[in-house]
C-alpha cells in the first residue's frame, strides 16, 4: 500500500523511474480513490499520453482551441457570449444544471430567440468534444444534452426586384460578391476563399477551393454569361478572386448592411443568397441531385453518390435555365411588370 498516514492526513506516495511522487490526500476512503487515481494520471504521463484537466478553466481552454484547432469564423462570434459566462469555470464542471443557467441568462440578459442560444451550445459542446480527443477530459460532459427544440420559420425569399435595388446600392466589391452568390449558390467563406487559379475560363468552370465541407471542395459549377463577364472584366494571374483595395476581404457585415439600407428593402442575410439560388433551381424543374451537387450538399450520404453521377452537361443545363429565368425576370422588372420574380412554393 502506497498510503502512509502523517497526523490527520492520508499522504500517497508512488516511485516512477526511481523518482518519488507525493500527494496530500484526505480521510482514508477519499485517500483510496486519489491514490488510484494518481497512480493512473503517472501511469499516463509515462506513456506520452496527455493527463485530463477537469480543473482547467474554461477560458483556457477556449484559448488552446482557438489557437490549435484552426478555428471558423462562426467559433469567434459564439464565444463572445460563452466567455464572460464560463470564462473562470472548470471544463469539468460544466454540466447539464449550468446550462440551463446560462440559458435563462441569455434570456434575461436580452431579447433572443432559442435558436441562438442553440448556436451558442453547440458551440460550447464542440470545445469539449475537442477537449476529450485532446485529452483535457476523459469524457463529453454535454455529450447527450439535448438542445431546446426550434420554431421553423418561412425562409425570405428574394425578389429579381430586390436583387437589382441591392445591387444598386452595394459597393462595387460587394456588388460582385452578390452575383457570384445570387449566380453560383456558393457560401461566404467559399467566395472569399476563392483563387483565380481555379476558375477555368475557356470551359466557363469555376471550382470550389475553400468549403464548409472537404465534399464541397470537389465540386464545379458552370459560369452564367454575366458572371463570366464581371470575373473577365477583373481577372489576374493568381491570388483571391474577391478583394477590397488588393487585400483579402475577411468580413462584409458592415457593407451588407449598409448596402440593404441604401437599397431600402428589407432586411435579409447574407446567406439568403444561397437559398435563392437554391429556391429558383427548384422552380426552374432542376432536380435535387443536381441541386445537391452545384451546391456542395452531402447530407451525409456517399460523396461519390452526388459529385460523379452528376455529369457537367446536365450542371450546365441547369444553369442556364437559371440564365435564361433570370434574363425573362429582369425584362419583365424593366418593362414594369407588377409581379418580379419567383413565388414560393406552396
């Protein structure tokens, strides 16, 4: 027995490489307990494995993730409301009852909905997902946590209309941001990621090179006549695609917003672009395989089973319908028609 009694204390003592390991314990069962447990963590040690840290504060831990586990953009913006409430609170502590309590924080500090204090939770149970393969925790304390159930609201659809207002008041490198998200349904982070290495403009082909998902990046989507033209109009030799002033673009909150002001509609975000991209293919007949595959969707099936069986005759088929839709739209808009563009599908 390693256990060795000095006045009131249980002390234990472990030899590892003729080196003495001490450590204070308490009364004799607890003494147990910590005994095989430190005998554990050493045992650990020895093999190059990393030793849990339960005790290790939050705040910590945020900072080890986000400075080695290559983190997205959408990590920053969570973390902003996760920090000043578990910023000193030990990663082993967090627990299902402290939550809840953040919850009806968030809720008392001010007006938002359960669909974002979702977003602000998985963001936390990501972080100690990511401390359990790091070895900081020896299990996911939120691992079955579920999350509060969300009220599915209708998606905003955007009008031809409200297309060529925006485009109007945006600025010029926002403008072309929007049409290549209006024409490709590509996300935010894959259009400010994208190289002019990997836009093909003798097949008209623009290849996805920075994705949400590694699936994403397999993809080519098939170039309209006025995207061509703008990329054309502005193209170089190497380097990101969309800049501002010859640097790269990392945020475009501020001008969006300013541009959906200037346009006087209301308001949507950004990544409604997508959704109209998405909305105006279905109308147009285009199937969801195709959808799928021009959009970088998986939904966890095969990659193979959407990126190879669509054929590219087929992705350019299908945008120009898109093409063709959108010129027929744009006429009517300009000759005063009351009604500009798609409407939703009932």
């Amino acid at each position: 027995m390693s256990l060795y009694k000095r006045g009131s204390v249980y002390w234990t003592y472990v030899y590892q490489d003729g080196i003495r390991h001490a450590k204070s314990t308490g009364t004799l069962g607890i003494a147990r307990k910590i005994d095989q447990q430190f005998k554990e963590e050493l045992a650990l040690g020895s093999l190059g494995r990393r030793v849990p840290e339960p005790d290790m504060p939050f705040g910590k831990l945020a900072a080890l993730f986000l400075a080695e586990a290559s983190p997205k953009a959408w990590h920053f913006d969570r973390l902003k409301p996760l920090l000043p409430y578990f910023h000193e609170t030990p990663i082993g502590h967090i627990q299902k009852p402290l939550v809840l309590r953040y919850r009806a924080h968030r809720h008392a500090q001010k007006q938002v909905s359960d669909t974002t204090i979702n977003r602000d939770l998985e963001c936390l149970r990501h972080l100690l997902f990511w401390a359990v393969d790091e070895g900081y925790l020896a299990a996911a304390p939120l691992r079955r946590m579920p999350l509060v159930r969300e009220r599915r609201k209708p998606r905003r659809m955007v009008s031809v209309g409200e297309e060529l207002r925006l485009l109007a008041a945006a600025a010029p490198h926002l403008r072309a941001i929007i049409i290549a998200a209006l024409d490709t349904g590509m996300r935010r982070g894959e259009l400010l990621g994208e190289r002019w290495d990997h836009i093909d403009f003798d097949r008209g082909l623009l290849s996805v090179t920075h994705s949400k998902t590694a699936e994403g990046e397999a993809r080519e989507i098939p170039l309209t006549g006025r995207l061509h033209d703008l990329l054309v109009a502005s193209a170089q030799p190497h380097g990101l695609v969309f800049t501002f002033k010859g640097k790269p673009i990392r945020a475009i909150k501020t001008a969006w917003k300013a541009a959906i002001r200037r346009a006087d509609i209301r308001y949507f975000r950004f990544h409604d672009l997508r959704h109209a991209f998405a909305t105006r293919l279905m109308e147009l007949g285009v199937s969801q395989e195709v959808r799928k595959a021009l959009m970088g969707h998986s939904d966890g099936e095969d990659v193979h089973s959407i990126y190879v069986h669509v054929e590219m005759p087929v992705k350019r088929e299908a945008i120009r319908k898109l093409e063709a839709w959108h010129q027929a739209q744009i006429q009517k808009h300009q000759e005063g028609a009351t009604h500009c563009g798609w409407q939703q599908p009932r």
